[in-house]
C-alpha cells in the first residue's frame, strides 16, 4: 500500500506550527489587555468598554492554539483521530467565518441609520454640555469635518466653532450665511466612509483567511486518507 507523502505530512505541521503561534499570541495580547491595569495607560483608552472585544479574542486565540495543536501532532504521529478532530473544527470555524460575512453583508446598510438615530439626540450641538461639545469640536478638527448629520447647520449660526473653519486647499468648503468658510462635509459622512474602508480591509483579511483554511482543510483530509490507506 501507499506510504504517507512526507511533504504533505511536514508541510501540514508547518502550516499547524504557525497557526498554533498565531493563536499563541492572539492569546497572549488579549490576555494582558484583559488582566493589566496598565494596559489603559499605554493606550490612553479605558480598556473596560472593550472587554466583551477582549474576550472574544481570548476565545479565538484559545481555539486556534487547539486547533494547531491538534493538526501538529496529528501530522506528526500521523493519528488519524486528531487529523479528522482537526478538520471538523476548521470547517466549523470556516462555517461561522462566512455566516458572519453574510450578516455583516444584510446589516451594513443598518450602520448608517444606527449612527443618525444615535447623533439626533446631540443636536441643536450648541446646547449640549461644555464635554461634549469638546469632544465633538475634537472630531471635526481631526476629521475635516463641520456638524454630526446637516454640517454647520447643526450649530447655531452664531455659535459655529472655529473647529469648522476650513482650509480651502485642503477640503471642500462652503460659505455660510455670515459669510464663513466651513467644512462642507459632515462628521457623520466621514465615519461612514471610514466604516466602509474598514470593511473592505475586513473582507480582504477574512478572504485571506478563508484561503489558508482550506488549504489547511486539503492538508489534513489527504493525509488523513493516505493514513487510513496505509
């Protein structure tokens, strides 16, 4: 009968090697993000509202490292068990990967009516309280931008800040009824853009991701075959 392919077999223990690396650190990171309390400082973050995020991570770095664990030695001790345990949990986890694409996919359109719902309550801006008009005056001077929903309309007209003002070189402007130059665009419009730039990073990644997984997939079922042919 026909022996085992020793390239399939070290090339799916490299494959594993560092998979269970990746895991290993993704697991590591989380973990110190989790427990440290100076993790916050470095980032200048309060890290507490991110911890449901965290978590996940935990969970996935700990499924990884098993997973490269199992595909390591299933490779190595060519065990049938532990290669076929290995390919029922990465299609499992190749399964959820493009289900949650998919959802992305339907709910992405909802973003934008989330975002308008939750801004609605801040405006008129000029009557929030002096924090938040802080940080909002903070957003529109980093992003070039003028308002959350209606740009300058969403102050009142004696009470633009100079956030607002716009540098005619560097973005699009429009003058206001006193006669101002202001960022065109609103703040909400640059969040959107942004979101849709990330989520074509995301895809881009889960694209990649998908690709090593079924090769890890190919790996596993030959040498699972040419185990049990043996």
């Amino acid at each position: 009968m026909a022996g085992v392919n020793k390239c399939i077999k070290y090339s799916m223990f490299f494959f594993n090697f560092l998979f269970w690396l990746c895991g290993a650190i993704i697991l590591g990171v989380s973990i110190w993000l989790r427990v440290s309390k100076d993790a916050g400082k470095v980032t200048e973050v309060n890290l507490s509202e991110f911890h449901p995020a965290i978590n996940l991570l935990i969970a996935v770095g700990s499924i990884i490292m098993v997973l490269g664990f199992l595909g390591c030695c299933g490779a190595i001790k060519e065990s049938k068990c532990m290669l076929i345990l290995f390919f029922i949990g990465l299609l499992l986890i190749l399964i959820i990967q493009i289900t949650a694409g998919v959802l992305g996919a339907v709910y992405k359109s909802k973003a934008a009516s989330t975002l308008n719902d939750t801004y609605k309550e801040y405006i008129p801006l000029n009557t929030q309280k002096d924090d938040i008009k802080k940080e909002i005056e903070e957003m529109q001077q980093e992003n070039k931008c003028c308002g959350l929903l209606n740009g300058y309309k969403d102050w009142a007209e004696n009470s633009i800040p100079s956030s607002c003002n716009c540098i005619a070189n560097q973005a699009p402007c429009l003058t206001t009824g006193t006669g101002r130059s202001v960022w065109a665009q609103s703040c909400i419009t640059v969040m959107i853009e942004v979101l849709k730039a990330n989520l074509v990073i995301i895809v881009g990644i889960a694209f990649g991701l998908a690709v090593i997984e079924l090769f890890g997939l190919a790996f596993s079922m030959t040498l699972y075959c040419q185990i049990k042919n043996k």
